[in-house]
C-alpha cells in the first residue's frame, strides 16, 4: 500500500463496492458533499461486515461505534456516477478496528481516501468489549489480502 494516500488505487483494497451516487447526493456546489463521503464509507463497510460475517451485524450483542473518521478529498464526484470504494484493514485490535478506505468514480485513482475506526462495545452497557467471533473471522481474512497489513501475533 503506498505511502501516499493520493497514489493508492483500487489494487491497494481487497474489497471493492460499487454503490450509484443519488441525485440529492450534488449540493449547491455541483458535486457530492463532504457528508456523503462518510455515507458511503459507513454504507460500504457495513454492507462488506454483514456479507462477510454472515450475519446480521444489528442482531449481535456488540455493536461497533465509530469513534474517529478522517477524510482527504482529491477530486470532486458528482451525479450521476458509479463509486467503487475500497475497503482495507490498517489495524486490528482486541476491541478495535482501523479501516483504510477508498472512494473512486471512473479513475483509478481516488477521489478520497478517508479512516474509519470502529470500537465494539456490549450494545446495552456501551462498554468496550472484545470484537466478536464472526466479525473478528472476517477482519482477519480482510487483513491478509491487505497490503502491508500484519495481524498481531
């Protein structure tokens, strides 16, 4: 993965979605808001968590939060285009997980690379708790096809 998040492309993100942008998406700028960008990202990493654990990640007793989000934009998207966003593991904790994501429209290389990180936490407590079994099976596969990934020994 390289070092400069403007020079990654899809081939650095093991897993690509493909979501359409909406036409409430643009604002009065003439491109997708800044929001959006998150909506996506929420979306595509939520909809990657509950096909790859396979399960339903709203019926589990730990939820995860995000805690911390960061954005760089590069270039603007607009309605009506296709975005293919990527999604790689940057790290991987006992109650925590930092993903590295990517948004692209017809280039390869992105329009914005932003950060998730996700805490779980017992949903009723709201206290952090370890990431559960089937979620935890899913980073770790998503783990090892990210590039310069290492999971903890």
């Amino acid at each position: 993965m390289s070092e400069d998040p403007q020079a990654l492309t899809r081939a650095d993100f093991p897993v690509l979605r493909t979501m359409p942008t909406r036409w409430s998406d643009d604002d009065t700028y003439g491109h997708v808001n800044n929001a959006v960008h998150y909506q996506l990202f929420d979306t595509a990493v939520n909809g990657w968590l509950i096909e790859a654990a396979g399960t339903d990640i709203r019926e589990l007793p730990a939820v995860g939060l995000v805690v911390e989000t960061s954005c760089r934009y590069y270039f603007e998207l607009r309605f009506p285009v296709l975005v293919t966003a990527g999604i790689a593991l940057e790290h991987i904790g006992r109650t925590s997980v930092i993903y590295r994501l990517g948004l692209f429209g017809a280039d390869d290389s992105p329009a914005a690379v932003g950060r998730f990180v996700h805490v779980y936490v017992n949903r009723e407590t709201r206290r952090p708790v370890a990431i559960p079994a089937d979620i935890s099976r899913a980073l770790e596969v998503l783990g090892q096809a990210s590039p310069r990934f290492e999971l903890p020994r």
